[in-house]
C-alpha cells in the first residue's frame, strides 16, 4: 500500500514539473509579445510625431 501510495505520489509530482515547465514557457511567451507590442507602439509614436504638423 505504501508503495503504490509513493509510486502516486511520484507520478503527481512529474505532472506537477511538468506543467510548471508550461507555465514558466507561456509566461516567457508572454512578456516576448508584451515586448513586441511595445516596441510597435514605440515605432507607431515616433511616426505620430514626424507626420504630424508643425505648430
């Protein structure tokens, strides 16, 4: 009984690792795009302020 109980025990806690690993994966995924996002609305910004027209 208290193998089965460890051999569970050890089979929850490679899905646990192993979920973790998606989760940090998707997290670094998700700060590229936010970087991304950022850069292209920096780019856009910087074009705003060269077309629009002088005062």
């Amino acid at each position: 009984m208290e193998k089965q109980h460890l051999t569970q025990v050890r089979a929850l806690e490679r899905r646990i690792a192993k979920l973790e690993a998606a989760v940090a994966k998707e997290h670094s995924h998700a700060i590229t795009i936010r970087n991304q996002w950022f850069e292209i609305f920096e780019q856009l910004q910087k074009n705003a302020t060269v077309w629009s027209p002088k005062q």
